[in-house]
C-alpha cells in the first residue's frame, strides 16, 4: 500500500515536468581525432514545428554557430573558414508532440479513487485503473550535428540531440550541444 502511494505521489509530483533528452551518437572508431586541428561550422536547415525552413532566423543559427564553436575551442580545435580539416553542420527540427499525463494507479487496497472503500470479506478491496488523465501538448526540438572530414568528406561524428524546447533558448542550445559532444573523441582540455 505505501509503495502504490509513492508511485502515485512520484507521478503527481512529475508529471509536469520536462522530457529528459534522448542523446544518440555514432562515430568512426577507426579515424583519429587527434590529428584534427582546425574546424569550420555550417547551420542549416532549421525547420519550424510547420515543416517549413526558416531561412530568417539568423538568431538561432547565430546561437547554434556560436554553442559549437564555443565547445570545440575548449577542445583545442581552432576555428576558421579558410579549408578546415573539420566541417561541422548543426541542423534543427522542432515538432509538435502531444505526452499522455497521468496522476497514477489510484486503486490500492481499501481505496477505490473517491468512491471511498470496498468492503470484502478478506479485508478492504480497492480498484485498479487510472485516474486523471490528460494530454499535455510540447515542442519537440531535435538537433543534428554531422562533422565530416573536409579531405574524404565522410562523415566522422554525427550526434543527435531530442528534448522538449524551453524558454530559456541560450542555455538549452549550450546544453544540447554540450552533450552532443560527451563522446567526442578528443575531450576539453583542462584548465
């Protein structure tokens, strides 16, 4: 009886909160990243939740431009745009999702929601379904970051990111870029 209230107190208590992010990341284990010594970063294309390029919107692709560039220096990559050994291009999808929002289990032994108890000849029975119910819209936002080696143009390292879109634009861009990069295979350089 006290786990069922736990869990019910659990889901209550979180039920309104943010998506964790789902983080995947692939790269060629058999190129090495140590000799790579200079990137360039490319953004493109941003859709909108509408399916439709946001071709204006130089405040994101500044943003996203800005995170990436930010994480690879504090790896010792420089940055230029004069034939970097690294291409980066950082691409964004948001979508519109609908999550399904549930207060719990309210049926544990002696209660049944706000019919109140059941009375068995063994003791209290209670019901079992769940109560309130709801669907909470969010948007989706999914970043892509493919960094392809300039010589071969095969693609080394490609990261995606997918979390519900905050308000706070800057600190989620830095974030989802910050772990985009956990696995990169040169890692920040110590201070």
């Amino acid at each position: 009886m006290l786990r069922t209230l736990l869990v019910s107190s659990f889901l209550l208590a979180f039920s309104g909160t943010a998506l964790a992010a789902d983080v995947r990341v692939d790269f060629d284990r058999h190129k090495d990243f140590s000799r790579y010594r200079t990137f360039s970063v490319e953004v493109g294309p941003l859709v909108r939740a509408d399916g439709v390029v946001d071709e204006q919107n130089t405040l994101a692709e500044n943003r996203l431009r800005q995170a990436v560039t930010n994480e690879l220096l504090a790896r010792g990559i420089e940055s230029t745009d004069d034939r970097s050994q690294l291409v980066v291009r950082v691409s964004n999808r948001d979508t519109k999702r609908t999550q399904i929002v549930s207060t719990g289990w309210s049926g544990y032994p002696g209660w049944h929601g706000r019919r109140g108890y059941w009375r068995r000849p063994y003791g209290y029975w209670g019901g079992s379904y769940y109560d309130n119910v709801w669907t909470r819209p969010y948007l989706e936002g999914s970043l892509t970051v493919d960094v392809i080696e300039r010589a071969t143009g095969s693609l080394v390292y490609r990261a995606q990111v997918t979390e519900e879109v905050g308000n706070d634009l800057d600190k989620q861009v830095t974030k989802a870029v910050d772990r985009a990069f956990k696995k990169f295979p040169i890692k920040e350089l110590s201070d």
